[in-house]
C-alpha cells in the first residue's frame, strides 16, 4: 500500500473515486483471510496497470495535438538563405563553366560573329590584292583551287597584344599563316593615317579596277583606302603667272568657314571668330577671300546675270502703297537714271518688286544711296523645301549680325554711311546661312546648314528715303567680292608702318604673347598679292601705292614692330608670327615671298627692284634652312625645337601639303634643285614613304 501512495500522477475522476473507495473501503477484521488480502493487492495491480497506459496513451495525443512551434521569422529566414544558396550555387556554375571554356585551347568565336580569313587574300601578286578581293571569300574572291575558297581555313583566335609595353588590345590571330591582324582603329590614331570604305562605284575603285585588271570588264567591288593623308597636292600647270591664279586658292571657299561670323554689310569683307568670339577682321583672311574670288574668276564660266532694275532700259512693276512714291530722275553723275524712293519706317509702306521667284541667282548687287536712319533694304528668301520664309534687311547701323525669329539684320555702317552712294554685293546664301548659325549657336554650321538650291528669292523692297539702281540677281560676281577686299586694305592700311595690324591677341606656346597690333609677314605677303593684282587688273594707282607701302615691314625687326627676323644672324626670315624668340613658321614664310614676287612682277622697275631683294633675300634663307623642317617622315610647322630647345611642333598633313604645295610652285620660278628634290620627297612622305636609316 506504500508503494502505491508513491505514484505521482494525475488520474481522472471516474478512475480515482473508484480507486478511493477501494482503499478507503472499511474492512471487519474478524472476517479478513488471507484469500482477501491477496484479492485486495490483485485488484490494485489491476488498476495501476490501467492508470499508466491511461497516462501514457494521453501524453501522446497532447504531443500529436499540440506540436512545439516555431517563431516566424526564423521560418521566413531560413526560406530566404534558401533561395540565396540556391543562387550562389547557380552563378557559380555558370562562372566555372565559362572560365574553363574560354580557357580552352580550341575555343572560337562562331562563324557569324568573326569571318574567316583567307591568308591567301593578303598573298600580293599577278596584280592582284586585299583591294580587288571580297574578304568574304566569294564574288570573284581568290579561290584555292579546291572548290571550297576560304571556307577550309582556320577561323581566328583572340590574343592580347602588347603594344611597346604600354598598355594592350585585342588583336585577332592566324596560327596558320603566322600572322596577327591588329584593328585599324587602333592604327589610325597610332599611326595618324586615314581609311575608308570606298564606293564601287566611286572614280578610286574605278581607277584601281582599270589600273590592276587592264581596263574595263571587271565588276567593281566595295574597297578598303588605306591613306596616309587625305591632304591634296596641287600640281602646277604651267609656270606660276602673278597676274593669273593664286596657287590653288580657286578651290577655297573662304566665306563658308565656320570660323567666318558673316561678312560684313559695311566693308564686304569677312569677319572672323578664330581667335575672339565676338568676330574680327583678320587681314590673312579677309587676302585670302580676295585671292580665292579673283581666282574664281578666271577658272569659272562667267555668271548668269538677271537685271531686274537700271531704271533706263530695264524697268520692273513695283508695288507701290499709297502712302509712299518712287520715281525714275536723271543723275547728271552717272550719266543715267536712278530711283528716287521714300516712304514710311514700316513694313506696310515698303516699295517692292514681288513675285521673283529667282532660284540659284543669289547674289544680290544694287547701288543705293539711303538718307535716313529709318530707311533700309529688305530681301524675301523662301527655303522650297520646308516652305520657311527668311527676311534679311541691311540697315545704316554699327552691328555685324543680329537675329530675331526669322529676320536676320546686316549692318551698313552708322550715320557716317548715309548720302553716300555705295555699291552692295551680298550673298544671299551666306547671309541665310551665317544668320542661321548665330540663331542656333548650340549647334554647329554644318547642323543648320541649308543648300544652296533650296533658297529662292521672293521679293525685294526699300523703305525710308533714299535712292538705289543697278538691282541684279547673279549666279555669282566674283570681281566685286574681289575689290571690296582690295579696298578694305586701302583703308585700314597703317601709314606709319605700312601694315595691316591684327587687333587681337595670340598666344603660342612657348613663347611670348603677342599683344593686339601686330603685323604678319603672311598677311602682309597676302595683301601685297591682293594689291598687285587689283594694281594690273584695274591700273587704279592706289593698289600700287599700298602695296609698295606694304613692303616697309619686311625691313624692319619683329623686336621694333617688323616681320624681320635673322637665323644665326645670318639668315632674313619673315615671320608670320613675330614672337620672341623667332618661331621661324614655314608656310607663313613661304606666303609672304610670293607676295614680293608678285609686287615685282607687276610694278614698275623702281618699286620691283625693291621687291626683286627683299625676295631674293627671302629665296636664300629657305634654300639654306629648307631642311631644317625635314624630320623625315613629315615636316616641322615651325622651328620652336631650335629656338626653344624642345620637342618639334610637327605639321598636321593639311600643312604638310601646303609646305609641298608651295614648293612645287616655287620650283616653277626657281630651278635650284634642292627645291624640286625636297618637294617630291616630301611628297612622299605622304605616302607613307621613310627616310633611310642606318
């Protein structure tokens, strides 16, 4: 009975009353046996047996009732780690896979991504190579007499190439041919030469076909043009004549420059922006706009001419409001008549001559005389094309150029401009042209260029009080153009020096700077050039004296305001820039002789004396310092390497073509050797020829 008041459990009610009662039941003890007593402990047995699996079939159906649970974002955790190994795992067998494949040794780029080259293509020989066979291996390709062409051989492999152990690119091999093919992006800029897809159509591919497979028959074929410079060299035609073309400046086209604001209303001469924003006028170039037209001029057919008004024998209908007049008076002057206009400032009261509808002709001359600062000539100019209508007026006020929407204002000059009679040539394309860039500065002249062909004149219309004659349309007027040029060097020559000063700073690296005021043996070999023909062509005095006034710098040392230089003390150099200390520039140099000679070739014998020495002078210098500039694979700009004491400044191909330009003219006047020799061989270098080594 002690051993079962040691049970720790909990029994249920039903079970432990009965069990109770069963202790707890009074017994007589003259009645108890031993059979009872050993009933009693039987029936206790019994009844613990039935207490412990009672217990133990209930603490399994609390466990399978209630499981233990778990927090939940011990759960969500243990499902993100899940998927973040799953990830890892991935990634890095992909990374394994790909690192131990593009390690292999036979591995290759697929053949649509990389051609195969047939090194047989690269093969020169029987007049045939790369240029006049299609890489691809079919249209008249190199076959290798197996049928199969290019397709037998071995597709490139990728390798790293080391350039001059600097830095690497990525270079194709051939294990077959032995051979490395390097990208020509990379050769281009490393080498500083030139190519292109050629047209099969283009006069090059032409050229090679008919040069390389005898002449015709043979199917032109898109070719690779491998140029060291894209430069041109000019050959001269016959002796160099003074009086005729200025080297190859025909083929200029000064006024469409970007670094050319617009040409002046007021003078007729470009301005430029090359070194100052705002716009200048730079005697080199406003010579060389001259130059170019004069030269135009005599290799161009002559214009087609539309006289619209001359107020004698050609009379046009204008529209004339109410409130304004027009009337054709006598000018005792000009022998001949002219318009006499007036009317009010705006728009509404213009004289107009409508519906012109000239195309092509865009070059607009008219004589006008204005009165008033109201008064003004407005010029309609439809673009065809997008139907945008552009409305140009030229005006008695101190502006170059302005924009506002669509009308473009030129200025003529200020009050000292008016009652006088003045000649006006203008370009009607250019003016459009210039005033579309200066509306759109953000964008480069070549974005908003419009073509020439696209523009047609609508109408032209005066307002104000004033008088004008001679209106004319024209496909071009090249000697006008030519002698506003000439006269602006008349009357912004200095006296005192003779020079054309340039009113803007320059810097040159190394030396010093150059404060505005100073003169150019280039500009001032360039006018020259300019005057001595205005002198021959027209016989008009005042182009000689300027050009005779002209030479005075040449005389003087750049130190003192000149152009005048000395190499080694020896040597008369005239310097396009008159920097300290001299910079010896070649091109500018070679400029400012041809002006001499020109000067001694057209003026009379006591003014050509002078000039005949100063360029004989001029001629012995660049014979002795010509090779000076020869580096052997191009030519030096300048001679900074000498009078600085450091790297060459060598000449972009553009200048290198005009050193060789220059001496191929020189060579037509001069026959000293050294002068030919050295210009073919230069012109070699263009070629990709070498000087040899040792």
């Amino acid at each position: 009975m002690q051993k079962c008041g040691q049970i720790n459990t909990t029994v249920p009610d039903n079970i432990s009353s009965s069990f109770n009662a069963t202790i707890t039941k009074p017994t007589t003890p003259a009645k108890t046996s031993t059979t009872s007593n050993i009933t009693s402990i039987q029936q206790q047995k019994r009844l613990l047996g039935v207490l412990h699996k009672h217990n133990h079939h209930q603490q399994i159906q609390r466990k399978r009732s209630y499981p233990k649970r778990e927090p939940i974002f011990i759960l969500i955790i243990m499902r993100l780690n899940l998927k973040a190994v799953l990830l890892l795992l991935t990634v890095a067998v992909v990374v394994i896979t790909c690192a131990v494949y593009m390690r292999c040794a036979e591995f290759t780029f697929p053949r649509d991504l990389v051609r195969h080259w047939d090194p047989k293509l690269y093969a020169v020989g029987g007049g045939l190579d790369l240029l006049n066979n299609n890489i691809d291996g079919g249209g008249g390709g190199v076959d290798d007499g197996g049928g199969g062409g290019s397709d037998n051989s071995v597709p490139l492999q990728d390798i790293k190439c080391l350039i001059n152990q600097e830095y690497t690119i990525n270079c194709k091999r051939d294990e077959e041919a032995h051979e490395i093919f390097v990208p020509f992006s990379f050769l281009r800029t490393y080498f500083d030469i030139s190519g292109s897809i050629s047209n099969p159509s283009s006069p090059q591919t032409l050229d090679v076909m008919n040069n390389e497979i005898g002449g015709g028959g043979g199917v032109a074929e898109p070719q690779f043009l491998w140029m060291h410079s894209t430069a041109k060299i000019n050959l001269p035609k016959a002796k160099y004549d003074p009086r005729g073309l200025f080297m190859y400046f025909e083929n200029y086209n000064v006024e469409a420059r970007d670094r050319v604001k617009c040409i002046s209303a007021a003078e007729g001469v470009p301005i430029s922006t090359q070194w100052e924003k705002r716009g200048y006028f730079y005697p080199t170039q406003i010579a060389q706009f001259a130059l170019s037209h004069y030269s135009k001029n005599i290799t161009e057919p002559p214009p087609r001419i539309n006289i619209l008004e001359n107020a004698d024998d050609v009379r046009s209908t204008w529209h004339i409001p109410k409130t304004s007049n027009l009337s054709r008076i006598w000018h005792p002057k000009f022998n001949s008549s002219v318009i006499q206009y007036e009317t009010a400032a705006d728009f509404d009261s213009a004289i107009t001559l409508q519906n012109i509808n000239q195309a092509m002709d865009l070059v607009l001359s008219v004589d006008l005389l204005l009165i008033t600062n109201s008064s003004s000539l407005l010029v309609t100019i439809e673009n065809h094309e997008t139907k945008r209508t552009y409305r140009v007026h030229y005006i008695p006020a101190d502006l170059l150029l302005s924009v506002q929407d669509d009308n473009i204002y030129y200025g003529l000059g200020g009050t000292q401009t008016l009652n006088k009679w003045r000649h006006l040539t203008r370009d009607l394309h250019i003016d459009v042209q210039k005033g579309l860039a200066i509306d759109n500065p953000k964008k480069s002249q070549a974005a908003t260029r419009v073509k020439r062909s696209d523009l047609r004149v609508v109408s032209i219309a005066f307002m104000g009080i004033g008088f004008f004659d001679n209106v004319s349309l024209s496909t071009s007027n090249h000697l006008a153009h030519f002698y506003d040029a000439a006269e602006w060097f008349i009357a912004h020559q200095d006296l005192r020096t003779g020079g054309w000063p340039n009113p803007v700073r320059r810097s040159l690296n190394g030396f010093a700077e150059l404060k505005p005021g100073w003169l150019s043996a280039m500009g001032q070999g360039h006018a020259i050039s300019v005057l001595a023909r205005a002198y021959w062509h027209s016989g008009d005095k005042r182009y000689l004296k300027a050009a005779t006034m002209g030479m005075k710098p040449y005389r003087v040392l750049s130190k003192d305001g000149g152009v005048l230089a000395q190499f080694m003390d020896k040597y008369n150099w005239y310097e396009e820039y008159p920097t300290t200390p001299a910079s010896f520039v070649l091109n500018g140099f070679i400029y400012s002789l041809l002006g001499l000679y020109d000067l001694n070739s057209t003026a009379p014998s006591f003014i050509a004396k002078e000039a005949g020495k100063l360029f004989e002078q001029g001629m012995l210098s660049l014979k002795k310092m010509l090779l000076l500039y020869d580096t052997g694979s191009g030519t030096s700009y300048d001679l900074r390497h000498l009078s600085l004491g450091v790297a060459p400044n060598l000449a972009r191909w553009d200048y290198h073509a005009t050193h060789v330009n220059q001496l191929l003219l020189l060579a037509t006047i001069d026959s000293d050797p050294i002068i030919s020799q050295t210009a073919e061989r230069w012109k070699g270098y263009m070629f990709g020829k070498r000087a040899k080594h040792n």
